[in-house]
C-alpha cells in the first residue's frame, strides 16, 4: 500500500507539473481524479472540466488576487489509494479546497478520514451514492451532481415506459452500486415491475459468468447493469459469450464511448440508459458547450465534465467571497454564492461575479449542469437524460426531471 501512495504522489505531483508549474502566490485547488483505474473513461474529461473552469477564472484576473492553480491526485479508482492522495493533497500540496473524488466509494472515506478532520471543502462532480445525504461530514462535503435516490426513479420511468416489465439488476458492490440498485428496484416495483434479480459483484473479477446464470434464472427481459466500463466490459462480453442476456439497460456509469469501442456497437444498438444531464438548450449547457468545444474540440458524451466545471467555478467564487484561502471562510462562502437570493452568474462569468461580490452584492450561480443550490445536506437537484447507443453512438434521447 505504501507502494500505492507514493504511485499517486508522484502521479499528482507530474500532472501539475504537466498543466504548468504554479507560482508561489498562486492558490491551489486539488483534483481527486480516477486517472487510472476502472473509472479511467471518466478521469481525463472531468480533469478537462476543471481546467477550463480554472483558465477561465485565471483570464479575470483570479479569485483573491491570486492565480489559481490545479494539483492532481490519482485516487485509481481505489478507496486506500484515494485517501493517502488526498492527504498528500490536502497536508503537503495546502490545497484551499478540493474537487472529486469520482466514485462516492472513494469520496465516502476521503470526506470522513481527510477533508472534515482539515476542514476543507470538497466538492464531488460525480458521486452519486444516496449514502453521501445523510454522511457525518461535518457539512464540508457538497457536490455538482444530483443523488441517486434521484437517477433511481429516472431509470424505472424510462424501463417502465419501454413496455418492459421484469428485469434482472447486477450493480458493483460498492455505495454507488448499493443505493442506485435499492433506489431502481423500488421505484420500478413501485410501477409494477419486477425485479426477478437484484444480485451484488465484486469488481476485478476474472469471470462474473455465476452471477450472470444466477440473474438469468428469472427470465428477465433486460439486464439492468450498474458498473464501471473496465468490469462492466468484462461483465457484457461474458453476458454475450454465454447467451445470458442480449439487451441491456445502463446508469451513468457505463455511459462512455470506450464500452462501445470494447464491446462492439453491433451487439450494443438498442441499449439504453440514464445519467444526469443539463437541459441541452438552456444558455448555460451551451455556454458550457461552446467553450469547452473551442479549448478541447468536441465535447464528449460523457457525464461528470459539465458537474467537475461546476465545482471549481463554485469554488473559485467561494475564494473570492472569502477574500483568501482561509477554510472556514471558504465554507462560509460556499451557500452563499452558490444559492439564490442574488443577480445570476452564468459560466464564463467569473469577472462580472467579481464586480458584484466587490459592491457587496449577492450572486447566485447557475452551472453548466443546472441550477446548484445547495440544500443542507450539501446535495442538489437536477435532470437527466434518457439516452441510447444508435449506430455506434450514444445520442441523448430525451432530458427530463423524474416525478
């Protein structure tokens, strides 16, 4: 394990020095990132999303006179690793706040054992777990994406409205897995379907073929999977290799274009899912859009980029609000720009929200991936998307908010 951790220093430590060498006046954020790992597909593009936030803040003259600057961390998709980087983050590096992790069971322990014990904020893009809700935190845990308690519903809407009614559920055994499976399973009963299965796997696995028999007993018309690409992949050639399942219904997890690439789209069309999603038309979402499409070309279909904006332009106005990187007042601060009352703040909008916070106005920002109004609890709202993989292609089909 000491092994491990010095893997993710060095790795955080490369990877700063690859965005640019900070001055020493400049304040740093950490980004808690799956750069290896199962959630590899999803560390990169939410990394994107963080830096495009952080120059578009550094082109309004920074947030409290200071430059902002990004350390990397590499949580490898692993709850031990996670922590020791993010302690290396949050003790060596002296981030003023920190963004990530992806997966909620590596943001679980990290909000717990590092971030609450600093009292430091930490900002998901994208851990979806219900368990996060109610997790003693000591109120520094927030995050730019909506629960799962949320996506559950949207997902039984969606199956529910494709006429299908009985299905087996495989998820990865981990928060993320647990909360969005129990949060499928009631909605959809709660419509009249079944869950003829609703089966755990462990991830790293060689073979997941005894699961798979035991969730095709039911004679389910779909499996519902819940997983990451790299046991997902494994979980799906296996499901076809063996003729347990041919249609398959997935969550925001399994939505990149690597599942499609490993797996073949001809043996994936018709496939469907939910993941969180901004209404694509709305100023925001597009503002979003244009610029990421202007610094990294095309934007991806992939969740967690819009959200990991989010969370550092939230924490950018927080720094300002605070007027330093003082953790207290950067907490203080979090609400207060993030909430309504206030004049908007849309993205790209870093210099007019530091116009406003100079003449003691109050701000109120509205992300890329919606409205981010914390409730108590840290958590918010949001809306998400009914999407299917057509012609090789994930195309989003429909954005909605679930009833």
């Amino acid at each position: 394990m000491k092994n491990r951790a010095l893997y993710a220093l060095s790795t955080a430590v490369a990877l700063a020095l690859a965005a640019g060498s900070a001055a020493a006046d400049d304040i740093k954020i950490g980004a808690l990132m799956s750069m290896t790992g199962d959630l590899q597909a999803y560390g990169e593009t939410s990394l994107n999303g963080i830096k495009l936030a952080v120059k578009e803040i550094n082109a309004a003259g920074g947030a409290a006179g200071s430059m902002l600057a990004v350390a990397v961390g590499d949580d490898q998709t692993n709850p031990q690793v996670g922590v020791d980087a993010a302690k290396k983050l949050v003790e060596l590096e002296k981030v003023a706040a920190l963004i990530g992790a992806l997966p909620s069971g590596v943001t679980i322990p990290v909000a717990k054992s590092v971030s609450a014990a600093a009292g430091v904020v930490q900002i998901s893009n994208a851990s979806t777990s219900p368990a996060i809700t109610d997790l003693d935190d000591g109120d520094v845990l927030f995050r730019t994406i909506p629960s799962d308690a949320f996506q559950g519903v949207a997902l039984a809407e969606v199956v529910n409205g494709k006429g299908v009614k009985n299905v087996a559920v495989l998820y990865i055994n981990n928060d993320y897995g647990e909360g969005l499976a129990k949060a499928f399973a009631g909605a959809f009963e709660a419509k009249g379907g079944k869950v003829s299965a609703n089966l755990a796997f462990e991830p790293g696995n060689a073979s997941y073929r005894g699961e798979l028999q035991q969730a095709a007993e039911g004679k389910a018309e779909a499996l519902v999977l819940i997983a990451y690409p790299e046991n997902g992949n494994i979980i799906l050639k296996q499901s076809l290799e063996e003729g347990f399942f041919k249609a398959f219904i997935f969550t925001d997890g399994m939505k990149a274009p690597e599942v499609i690439a490993a797996i073949g789209a001809d043996n994936l069309n018709g496939s469907y899912g939910t993941a969180p999603e901004a209404l694509a038309d709305s100023e925001t979402a597009k503002r979003f859009k244009d610029a990421y499409q202007k610094e990294f070309g095309e934007l991806p279909p992939k969740p967690f980029i819009d959200s990991a904006y989010d969370a550092t332009f939230l924490i950018g106005l927080a720094i300002e609000k605070a007027g330093g990187t003082d953790r207290k007042k950067i907490h203080a601060a979090l609400r207060e720009v993030a909430n309504a009352p206030g004049e908007k703040v849309l993205p790209g909008e870093f210099a007019k929200a530091k116009e406003l916070i100079k003449a003691g106005k109050d701000i109120d920002y509205v992300g890329a991936a919606g409205e981010q109004d914390f409730d108590a609890k840290g958590d918010v709202g949001g809306t998400f998307a009914h999407w299917a993989i057509e012609g090789g292609e994930i195309k989003t089909l429909s954005v909605f908010a679930p009833k």
